[in-house]
C-alpha cells in the first residue's frame, strides 16, 4: 500500500510542477501587457538570461525589466498589443524543466489588430525555494530561419546559460 500511495504522491507532484510551470508561463503576456516590469522579471532567477534571437539577450532582473520599460515596449503599449502564450509542453527531470511553445504579439493597429511577431520559445527552468523560475527563455521569430524550428525541437540547442 505504501507504494501506491507514493507512486500517487509523484504523480500528484509532477501534476502540481507542470501546473505552476504553465502558469508562470500565461503570466507572461498579462504582466508584458500590464507593464508590470518588475513582476514580469521576477519570473526569472536573479542572474536569468531573457535571449530574443536576433535582438538582444537580458541578463538579471534588472535588464529583463529594463525591456518592458523601455521605448520600443511602451510604444507598442501605448498603440495597444497583446502578448498571447500558446500552451506549452512540458517535460520535468528532478529540479528542472524545459517548456516549448508559442508566442504572437498582436499589435492595434487602423482600428484593427494584426500579428506583429509570431516566434518559437524555449523556456528552461529550475525549481528554487520560491517555486519555478526562468534560467534562460529563448524566443525566436518563425520566419522560416532554423533558429526557431531549433527551439522547439526536443533535443536542446546551445547557449551558454543552460
């Protein structure tokens, strides 16, 4: 019996780890949409890397924050967006994770919205004593370059924060 019930308890803790992964993640876009700079970093670890392909790599808090409250953020803010997260899927070895999925960025505008930016993601995670955190987020557009089809693909690709 004690057996049962410890296969259940990794079971139900596997549940609850995927559960509060996928949520951190559908938190991004409110708190991007909201502008909530510094709850939006505080999804990451402290020394986390925010990696937009083609763009620019965030390092630590204060930089991811430093992209919400930037021009380029505001600007779009301002004209009215909304940043969507696909469901992800997930897959947990001990303390860690990797989530994959989805992003587009809908941006307002002549009284209508249109898909601004539509990429491939790949989240890494590590369990900490405040629950899951982002270590890296790789974010790439799907624009037919490798770079995103590499993110989501199964095998991990390389950067130097992993």
């Amino acid at each position: 019996m004690s057996q049962t019930i410890e296969a259940l308890a990794m079971r139900l803790q596997a549940l609850e780890d995927r559960e509060e992964i996928r949520q951190l993640v559908a938190s991004y876009g409110p708190l991007a949409d909201c502008g909530d700079a510094d709850a939006l970093a505080a999804l990451w670890v402290e020394d986390g890397e925010y990696e937009i392909v083609g763009f620019a790599t965030a390092c630590g808090h204060g930089e991811i924050a430093a992209l919400i409250e930037g021009s380029v953020h505001r600007e779009l803010m301002a004209a009215g967006c909304a940043h969507l997260l696909g469901p992800v899927s997930v897959e947990i070895t001990g303390d860690s994770a990797v989530a994959r999925g989805h992003s587009v960025v809908f941006r307002h505008e002549g009284g209508a919205f249109a898909a601004h930016r539509v990429s491939a993601n790949r989240w890494t995670l590590k369990r900490t004593d405040a629950g899951w955190r982002v270590t890296h987020r790789a974010n790439a557009l799907l624009d037919g370059d490798d770079a995103a089809r590499m993110l989501l693909a199964t095998s991990p690709p390389h950067h130097p924060a992993s």
